[in-house]
C-alpha cells in the first residue's frame, strides 16, 4: 500500500477566506518547492533550510508570480505524514488557491485522493487506525464534548487500552504453545484455572468499551431527542425557543404540525438533534394520521423524550398513551403554558409519573427553559455520562471487532468448561488478539484501509 509518489492538495476548505494552504507530502516535496517559489531577491533556496521553519516569498509558474505567500518547512519524520512535508499559506480566495496548486502539480506533485495525507501518517506508522479514525471526528465534532473524546483518541486512548490486553493475550498464548512443546519442562497443571481468572478480567475489560460505544455515539453524534404531547400543546413553540427562531408553523388550531421536523442546537455544549413530532391523538385525518404514527415511532427510538403538557387542559386517554411511551425511557416532561390558569398542576402529574422530571415552563414567554437546559447536562454529563478520562468508543467497525474478540474469549472460556486439550484455547485466544489488533491496524487489509480513508476531505 506504500507510495512514493509526490501528493499535493488544498487543505482548507475551498471558500473565500483570509488564508488557503496547499499542502505538499512526499520526498520530492522539497524540489518541488524549489520549483515554484521565489524569495525576495530570489536568493532563497528553501531545500537548504532548517526543518521547522516558516519562509516569506512568492509563488511564481515560470515567470508568472500566482501569489504572495508564506511557505512552512517540514523534514520527515518529524512531520504529520512523517514524509518531507510543505505547507504553502497563500490567499484564500478560491481561485488563488487552485493557481497556487495547479503549479505545484504542474511542477511535479499528483493530486492527493480523500484522506491520502492521513492514510500516508498510518502506513508510515506515525499513528494507527484508531488514531486515524478518530481526525475525522475531531474535524466533524458538533461540541465540546466530541472535540475531547475525538482528542483523546487520536493522542492513542484506544491504542493504550488495548496495547496492555493484547500483550497479557499474546503471554499466554506464548506459553500454551511453549508447554505443548515442552511439556517435560513448562507444566500446564491447574493452569486452566489460571486462564479463566486472567480471561474473565479480559472480558470485562472489553465488555466496558463495547457498553461505551453508547455513550460514545451520544458524545459523536449528539442526543437523538423528540418532543411529544398533544395537538396544541406547545411542541412546535419550544422547538422555536431553543432554537432561537421560527422554524415551526405555530397556530392556535390542533393539529398544525402533520409531519417530522428535524433541527440540530447546541445547548451549553450539548448537541441535541431534535424531533418537533404530530401531536398524538386519535384522528380521522389520513395525513394527520401518518404524522402520529411517525411520531410514536421516532419516540421509541429516542435517547430522550422531552413530553410537552398543556397545564390549561385536563390529562385524557392520548396523555395516558404518551405516558405508556415514556416507560424505561430518559424524559423530561415539561408543564407549558404555565403562563394561563392551571387545570393540570405538577401535582397531578406526579401522581401519573414517578420517576421523570417535572418542569414548569412557559414557551410563549420563555421562562423555565434555563432549567431545562441545566437538567439536560445533569442528566446526560454527570449522571449517566461522566466525562473524565474514560475511553469511549464512538466508531462502529471498532465496536463490531470488540464484539468479536468478546466472543472468542468467552469460547475459550466454554473450551475450559468442557475440559478441551490447551490448542483449543490457544486458537481462541488468537483470534481475540488478531481482532483487537484490526482496531489499531496492526492486521487489517488493502480494501478496508482504503474505505476508511475515502471518507476524508480532500486534504486531509
């Protein structure tokens, strides 16, 4: 999968902005250079500067100057492609900088494909596949809490977890086979009994990280939440409210809402995708129809229910099927229009709902939103969620190769019960290694590493 090839590529986006840089990564990255750029006097010769170093000049194709620029010098190993790398930081305007990169590719570099910048920082072994996975999180982060787990991973968080499990692995895989050998000398005597204690502490271990991929999608790719509740109870003017415009069609005639209606906010660094749903209600409008049932089953699948209350009317038969909905569900149920004479008041609520929290609001006049957002973090960031120094999983191929190496240690566990000969364990344990180092990248093939970075921009 090794290419010698010189690659070049925009590296910000290709918009109008204050500066663009063309990034240049191979061992030709250096003449290139040379090529194309001219200092002051035009008596520069960037080949012959120090690593590290950044240089005022221009870009010139032949005699023609592209750009004013300024030109970043990296020497591998100690780059992020750990190849001889160049950054040029010219203007951004869009056309400038495809001149300055169609000179660069004139003059001898080849268009990068998607993610080849990182592919190159992999197969050169500056960082592993989970290192690499997790840029693109880290560029695709929608808040704080995925920027620091997104971090984590690429300064090797996973790595580091499974580098002490695959070792431990491997030592007794080692010494079945050393005692099968050798068995004059290297006794495996009570040395089942050993295994299964060590294999037990395994399992637990990556048992943690598979119960993390929750969390970890949650932290990646923010709380799937949807708001419920009668026709008219206020569910289209919250969504307005937190998103701090109107997004929603909001009357005062039941039933507005007939479809889906999706928004993404940022709440005190809290990514919630948010689903404005039908009212439910019985109803003989076939539209109207179709919205309600979309609307059960999106709450079904929600990591969070907020349930709209209407506190001017009286609980019925539709508040009873929400309710029913919210069973071993995260909720949060808010009372609106609190603003009007209560007919429903927290205490009746209670009576129906034991365990969900209850909050007064008023949609119209904005009040009680502050608390909503405050039980929100409470819930999602230091109860079930604690964002410390835990490693989370946030990428499904991880996830899934987990579950394999799960399950080949629990068959070593079953080879133990069944009292099978020692080569049975050792097989078992093999695959549960060779599965963990798919993670990292140690054993993976041509066809899956250049899926994984084909997801990548350009120029990264």
């Amino acid at each position: 999968m090794q290419s010698r090839d010189t690659i070049a590529a925009i590296s910000t986006a290709v918009s109008e902005s204050g500066i663009g840089i063309v990034r240049i990564s191979g061992e030709d990255a250096f003449s290139i250079a040379d090529k194309v750029y001219r200092s002051k006097g035009n008596q520069k010769v960037l080949s012959r500067q120090s690593s590290h170093t950044i240089h005022y000049g221009f870009i010139y194709d032949g005699d023609e100057e592209i750009d004013e620029v300024l030109v970043m010098l990296m020497r591998g190993p100690r780059s992020f492609t750990a190849e001889d790398t160049v950054e040029i930081n010219c203007h951004g305007g869009v056309y400038a900088m495809k001149r300055v990169l169609e000179t660069v590719i004139r003059y001898g570099a080849r268009p990068a494909q998607p993610g080849e910048f990182t592919k190159r920082a992999f197969l050169n072994g500056r960082i592993d596949l989970s290192q690499a996975e997790s840029v693109i999180d880290v560029i695709q982060a929608k808040n704080e809490y995925a920027l620091k787990s997104s971090l984590s991973q690429l300064r090797g968080a996973v790595k580091e977890a499974l580098i002490s499990l695959r070792k431990e692995i491997i030592y007794h895989i080692a010494y079945i086979e050393s005692a099968l050998d050798d068995p004059e000398h290297i006794s495996l005597d009570g040395y089942p009994d050993r295994l299964t204690k060590e294999n037990e502490r395994w399992m637990k271990k990556i048992s943690h990280l598979i119960e993390s991929s929750e969390n970890g999608r949650i932290i990646k790719e923010g709380i799937k939440t949807v708001i419920v509740g009668k026709p008219n109870a206020g569910k289209s003017s919250l969504l307005n409210t937190l998103v701090g415009e109107e997004r929603a069609i909001v009357t005062d005639i039941a039933g507005t809402t007939r479809d889906i209606l999706i928004e993404t906010i940022n709440l005190n660094g809290i990514t919630l995708n948010i689903v404005d749903t039908a009212g439910i209600r019985d109803t003989q409008d076939i539209v109207e129809k179709i919205g309600v049932e979309r609307a059960r089953e999106y709450a079904k699948d929600a990591d969070l229910i907020i349930y709209v209350v209407d506190s001017s009317t009286k609980l019925d038969d539709n508040d009873e099927e929400i309710i029913n909905l919210l069973r071993g569900k995260k909720a949060i149920i808010l009372l609106n229009k609190t603003d009007l004479d209560p007919i429903t008041t927290v205490e009746i609520l209670r009576k129906k709902i034991k365990n969900h929290k209850i909050i007064p609001v008023s949609a119209r006049r904005k009040t009680g939103i502050e608390e909503l957002e405050n039980n929100l973090k409470e819930m999602f960031y230091q109860g079930e969620i604690s964002f410390n120094d835990q490693v989370y999983i946030t990428n499904i191929r991880q996830k899934n190769l987990l579950i394999e190496a799960l399950e080949d240690l629990k068959q070593v566990n079953n080879s133990i019960q069944m009292e099978m000969p020692e080569d049975f364990f050792s097989i078992d344990l093999m695959s549960a290694y060779e599965a963990l180092g798919e993670i990292t990248g140690e054993k993976v093939g041509e066809d899956l590493v250049n899926e994984i970075f084909s997801k990548f921009c350009m120029g990264k």
